[in-house]
C-alpha cells in the first residue's frame, strides 16, 4: 500500500536486532524511522521532533515501557500521538494495563510485519480522523475561523490568565453594516464571500495570539489577551478603516462580477479587575455595538462612554432619550442657550451622555480635522480621484452623523451613495449641494468656540 505522505515513527526499544528489522521494514514501507534504546531518550526526542505514531517496548531496562507511556500521554505535546505496545510477552493485565494507561494497541513478539503495518495504518487514520473532527467541532465552517463555541472556551481561558497575571485584556464586538442589503441585493452566496473576506481581514490586521471567532451570523468578535484600552482602540480603528478600504470582488446569483464596499461598526470593552466570563464580557461590547450602529455606524465605540455606574447617570440617560424632556432641566437648559448653525445640539449632546464640555471639544476636532474637506472634495471631484471623493465622503458622513450635522450627514450620504452606485456624473450636482452645508457648520463653530 502506497502512502498519503511520508509518516515519521519513533521507535523505543533497547533491543537492537528488533530495531533493525522494524527500521527495514517500516522503510520499505515508506515510513520515516527514528530509533531509540530508552524510555528517556524516546521522550526527549519527542521534544524535537514531530513523530506521527510511536512503537514502544514493554519491557527495558530504566524507564519501562508502561511508564514511558504514562509520561507520553501525560504531555501536551505528545498526548495524542497514538502508541502501539510490543511485547513478547502476552500476559492480559499487562495489555490491559497498556491500553488504560492510553496505548492504542498492543502487538506481540516476533511481529508479523503485514499485521503489524496493517495496525499502523488504522492507527494512523484514526488519530487523523480525530484530529479531522475535533477541528470541525471548534471551526466556523464558512469562514474558517473560531466558531462560537470554541471562542468562549479559549477566551475565558484567556480571561483566566488575565486575571492570574493582572493583565489588562479587551473584548470586542463587529457587526457589518448592512449587510442584509448584500444578501437581498445580490444573493446569499455574495454574503458568504463578503463573510469570508471579513474573517481573512481580521486574521490578517489583528495579532497571531488573539483570539477571533464568528459569533453570529455577521457578528464576529476579538478577545485581546495583554491590551489595555487605548491599544485596543487602535487595533479596532485600524481594522475598521483596513476594511472600509477594501474593495470586494463577489460574484452574484446572476453570475455577474461586482466589487462592493462594506464597513463594520465596533463596540468594545475593558475588562475589569473582577473575574467576569467572556459570555458577560460580550454583552457589555454588544451595547457599545449598538451604540455605534444606532449613531452613524462604521465607527469604533467603547463601552466606557455608555456605561451608567450609579442612578444619577441612569436618570441622565434616560432624560436624553425622553422626546419631550422637562424645560427646566439644566441639561436642557444648556441646549437652549447654544446656538451651532447646521448642528443639532440635542443630537450631538446625547451622543456623549450630556457631557456639553467634551462634546464642545469634539467640535474642535471634528473642526481641525474636517474644515478643509470641502476643498479637498472638489479638488478630488476634478481630478475624477473616485477613492479619494469615496473615502472623503464616507468619513465625513460618519462624522457629521455623530457631531449632530444631519444636514450635512444627508448631503454627503447623497454623495456617498453615489459613489458606490458608480455615478460620477452626480458628483457635481451632488457637491454643490453638500458645500453649502459644510461651510455653515464650520461657520457656525468658528462663531461659537476657538478653533485656532
């Protein structure tokens, strides 16, 4: 029988005429055979080498065959490499005794080298059938990924070791926007590549030893062992814009290429000192999830920021979602007497929880950072420079949403829209109605706060 692939056996057995003939016959058989005369030095080379399946005496001198096995199946890195016992001898409690400590079977001596390959080779399939199963059991089938339960068992342990060590560790949430308008546009098999695609983006931005899984349908999530918040907020942000960047190629139920563009809303959180389990951990980052889709989308959102730690701040939330709140409240108050041409300031400041201060400094930024895209829009839009005018518009967007600009949040969604449905001869028209917009909100914070 010819093999699959070149198997390495590692044969452990102090008598050297028994290891002559099985190296002569297990290499006309095409295995690779690694030869030891102990217990301790079959060990030692299972640290050094990968070994498929090991041939081990009952009996020498030293280290017995029985308590070679026992320290084999004890190891990580060698519990499941499957074991057959050779023995002259045929006593039952021994092959018993071989069998409960984990050996996979038991042949005696002098072998029969058809019978004694024919066991190999079951052993060999089982072990690959195993290892076959026990991958799917703990992998997404369509993306290839972590599957749900797989990501809760590695990251409490995860969260375990955190905990022992006094590490920081952060769990986020993603959830891709919209994406119930690619299957209903262009068919379920074009969602699964879209899924397929998101999962490779997150194995390639985030590091090799956190952990990713598909928790849901288009929800994923992360487990950062080692991350405090501000590094976990950089890897999202980077995630986030890697896939906002991202053109992807899909084919669709008509059979027609089409290159779309998605992006992802993010909700993360810290965990506390306190042992909390990843199931807990998940539904903290999943109502900072919901925040960012409920406020724009395509934005990283931390669990901080909506967190509501006694019942003063509870009674605040619950005043800004009131649509008709008190006049004589002082939060209101505040709103009444700010006055941001293009800004809806109730909006705005519900965004933050009612912090008016920080989200006065918001509109600083968002002033420093955006004040120019009007000019950087037409240039773009003359220079016919799509992936500038698309990511320019699509930022914009988001940030307009979030800072209360609903006029201009609805002229550049117009652009924006235009942008992905291939139609630059819009673009004209379409900016001359965003620029009036912008140059008002920015107008309206050059009166209000200094922006110098």
């Amino acid at each position: 029988m010819i093999l699959d692939k070149e198997y390495r056996i590692l044969v452990v057995d102090d008598a050297k005429d028994t290891q002559m003939l099985l190296e002569f016959d297990l290499s006309a058989a095409g295995y690779q055979v690694t030869c030891c005369d102990s217990g301790g030095d079959g060990l030692a080379s299972l640290e050094t080498q990968e070994i498929d399946l090991i041939l081990l005496d009952m009996y020498m001198p030293g280290l017995s065959g029985l308590e070679t096995l026992a320290q084999i199946k004890a190891q990580t890195i060698s519990a499941q490499i499957p074991v057959i016992m050779l023995s002259a001898s045929t006593d039952e409690d021994e092959v018993v005794a071989a069998l409960e400590l984990g050996a996979g079977d038991y042949v005696t001596k002098p072998y029969v080298a058809k019978v004694l390959l024919a066991r190999m080779r079951t052993a060999i399939r089982l072990k690959e059938k195993t290892a076959q199963l026990e991958y799917l059991a703990k992998t997404d089938f369509l993306t290839g990924i972590n599957n749900r339960g797989s990501f809760f068992e590695l990251s409490n342990n995860a969260i375990s070791l955190a905990n022992r060590a006094g590490q920081p560790l952060v769990v986020a949430m993603f959830d891709i926007d919209f994406f119930k308008l690619v299957n209903d546009n262009y068919g379920h098999d074009a969602g699964d590549q879209v899924l397929r695609v998101f999962s490779q983006g997150m194995a390639e931005v985030f590091r090799g030893y956190d952990i990713i899984g598909r928790v849901g349908g288009e929800e994923f999530a992360v487990c950062l062992p080692n991350t405090n918040r501000e590094s976990a907020n950089i890897a999202c942000e980077r995630f986030r814009y890697y896939m906002e960047q991202l053109s992807v190629g899909i084919i669709t139920d008509n059979n027609d290429e089409k290159n779309i563009n998605i992006t992802v809303s993010i909700g993360l959180v810290l965990a506390p000192n306190d042992s909390l389990t990843i199931d807990e951990l998940l539904k903290q980052a999943d109502s900072a999830l919901y925040y960012a889709k409920e406020h724009g989308r395509n934005q990283v959102v931390d669990a901080r920021i909506i967190s509501t730690p006694d019942e003063s701040d509870k009674m605040l939330v619950s005043l800004m979602n009131t649509d008709d709140i008190e006049k004589n409240n002082p939060l209101q108050e505040g709103i009444i007497m700010a006055n941001y041409d293009g800004i809806d300031f109730d909006v705005g400041v519900s965004n933050v929880l009612g912090d008016e201060a920080l989200f006065k400094e918001i509109l600083v930024m968002f002033y420093q950072d955006h004040h120019l895209d009007g000019d950087k829009l037409e240039s773009a839009i003359q220079q016919q420079d799509i992936d500038s005018v698309k990511h320019l518009a699509h930022t914009l967007k988001g940030v307009a949403c979030s800072v209360g600009a609903m006029d201009l949040f609805e002229a550049t969604k117009a652009l924006d829209i235009a942008v992905n449905d291939d139609k630059p001869e819009d673009f004209d028209s379409l900016f001359s109605q965003l620029s009036p917009q912008i140059n008002r909100v920015m107008k309206g914070i050059e009166l209000q706060l200094d922006v110098s």
